[in-house]
C-alpha cells in the first residue's frame, strides 16, 4: 500500500518481465498511467507496441530486445497514445537483470510519466526565449523573425508564421521555419493565401479571438494549405490571438510533424504568452505597419513636440528653420489625420511611432 501511494505521488509505475515464460506484470499505477484498468487484459510486450507511438515503436523494440539478451541500456523515453488519443511522454528504465542460461530469468524496471515535466521545462524555455527577444527589441522583421524561432524551438514546433491583420483580411508578414524542414512550398503557399474574419483556420482564430489546436491539417476538410502542409510533412497545428483590449493586433500560428494533442499546461502557456506579445506590440503599432504614415524625420519632429519643445526649440535643435517644422508639423497632421499637436502625439504614441 505505502509502494502504491509513493509510485502514484512520484507518477511512477513499475513491472516485472520473465522472458523463458513471456510473463509480464505491472504495478496498478503503471496501468493507469497507460490508460489502462488493472487486470483489464493479459499483458504481453506484444500487447503494448501498439499503444507506444509509431515515431518511438522502433526504440522500444530495439530497447526491449536489448534487455532480453541480458544488456542494461540507458534509459529511454518515448511516447504512448491512451485510449482517448492522449499522447504521453514516459522515461523507461531497466533497474534488474536475473541471469541464468542462455536468456535473463528475470528483469524489472520501472516507468515514469513526464509529460507534465516536459511541459513545465517547455513553459520555461518559452517564456525565457520571448523575454530575451522583447528585451532587445529592434525591427518588427528581425526580432519578429526571432521571435517565431524562440518560441517554435522551445515548444518544438518546426514552422511558424505571423499574421497581421490588414483591413479585412489577415495576411502574413513573418515566417520561420527549423534547418531540418524543407518548405519552401508551404511558405509560398503561406504567403500566397489571406483570411477573411471567420474563414479558415486563421481566419476562425481572429473571430473568436480564442485559439484553436488541429490534430492534423491533413484532415481538415476547410484547410486551404492541405497539399503544401502535408509535402512538408506537417500534420498539427496551433494558431493564437495576439490581444490587447479586446483587439486582436496579430495571429500567431505553429506547425509539427506529428499530431497535435497539447496539455493544459502548454495552452496556458500560450495564452500567457499572447497577453504579454500584445501588451508589447500595441506599443508598437507603427512597425506592423508595412509603411510608416511618417518619414523619419517628421517622426524626431513629432517626438521633440512630445516632450515639449516649441517650434523654434526643435528647429534650434535639429538645426533648421522653423518654417521647415511647420511644414513637417502640416504633414504629419494630414498623414495621421489630426488637427492638432496633442491629437497627433497621442496618435503616434498609439501607433507606437514615438514613444
């Protein structure tokens, strides 16, 4: 009893093999960590190969085999599908070998579910990965660009896009994608397709200002990148709103090779994610933006008037005449569509044109 309550605390299972016999017993929390009830079927190595994954299957069988000719190999870990198709990650370690004759009498071992481990360590790296881009922030497309590459390496994903809304469709303006992938065509097709609000998958997320996980795109009967998606060789899929004020400012989307089964606790680190991205980017509304409704100079104009300056101070400061500010000031009253200094600093400040 007290074997059971710690195997359960520490998510720990653990099982006994009799190769001569092809025997296999396992402690009543390794069946509930499969997704199996105790005693529920005669238990064979046979018997378990389907629930491992289809990726992992040769690791396991290569592991199992390893150990019946009496070798102790490192511990591995790998994936299961539960009834249901929840995808667990467990580390299987061998911990006894019984020798005797030709084949091990004997061996034991024990299992330990770790995907909420995974996730947390996942959690963190992501979390580290946004905060380092954020911190040295400086243009949309370079920092953007690491952005999609900090968070798709740290929550394992292989492709990533950003999508910015423009008038009434949603476009992408970023992309990323991992060394080992080769897709130039879902890039081009990524690049080549826009959302209206409610349509498709990008266009479902922008609605409802909710994400949505796809299991598998391949599968999706409205999916519109289904060819390039599956040339690629990607299957789920992730996209989340960037908000801020019940707006949504950009969608960011994800892509894997395998199926798409997130836990609670990655879908809560998304969600935390996208409030801080947003929070940041309303802030800096004027790099979204693929022109600036201001020039460079109107913009060091519009920031001296927004400390304070006069005219004829920010002309002494920017050594030109005060006739020359009032014309910048003229312009940068029509590009933001003000009539007024304060007006046009609390636009540009919104737009995130100064600070």
């Amino acid at each position: 009893m007290l074997l059971e309550s710690a195997e359960r605390v520490a998510n720990l299972g653990s099982w006994e093999w009799f190769p001569p016999s092809g025997d296999l017993f396992w402690s009543d929390n390794l069946y509930r960590i499969f997704g199996i009830q105790p005693d529920e079927l005669t238990l064979t190595s046979e018997l378990i190969l389907p629930r491992v994954h289809p990726d992992d299957r040769a690791l396991v069988e290569r592991y199992l085999e390893t150990a019946r000719r009496g070798v102790r190999a490192p511990a591995i870990q790998y994936r299961i599908t539960r009834p249901g198709q929840e995808v667990r990650h467990l580390r299987s370690t061998v911990t006894m070998i019984e020798s005797g004759g030709k084949e091990p009498q004997r061996i034991t071992g024990v299992v330990q579910d770790v995907t909420d481990q995974l996730a947390a360590t996942q959690a963190l790296a992501a979390h580290a990965a946004v905060a380092a881009v954020l911190a040295e922030w400086e243009s949309f497309e370079e920092s953007g660009r690491r952005l999609l590459s900090g968070l798709g390496e740290a929550l394992q994903f292989v492709f990533g896009a950003l999508w910015l809304p423009k008038g009434d469709m949603l476009k992408a303006r970023l992309d990323w994608s991992d060394s080992s992938l080769d897709s130039s065509v879902f890039e081009a097709a990524t690049r080549g397709v826009s959302f209206p609000r409610g349509i498709g998958l990008l266009g479902r997320v922008w609605e409802r200002k909710t994400p949505i996980n796809v299991i598998d795109v391949r599968a999706e009967p409205n999916y519109r990148r289904r060819r390039a998606a599956a040339d690629a060789g990607l299957q789920g899929a992730t996209a989340f709103p960037v908000m801020h004020a019940g707006e949504v400012i950009a969608v960011l989307e994800f892509y894997k090779r395998e199926e798409h089964r997130p836990g609670t606790g990655v879908s809560e680190t998304m969600i935390v994610i996208a409030d801080e991205l947003g929070r940041f980017l309303s802030r800096r509304r004027g790099q979204l933006l693929d022109t600036s409704p201001l020039t460079p100079r109107e913009r060091q104009v519009l920031q001296l008037a927004a400390d304070g300056f006069s005219t004829s101070r920010i002309a002494a400061c920017l050594n030109i005449s005060a006739a020359t500010i009032a014309t910048h000031i003229k312009h940068i009253f029509e590009s933001l569509g003000v009539r007024d200094r304060a007006s046009a600093v609390a636009m540009a400040i919104r737009l995130g044109l100064i600070e």
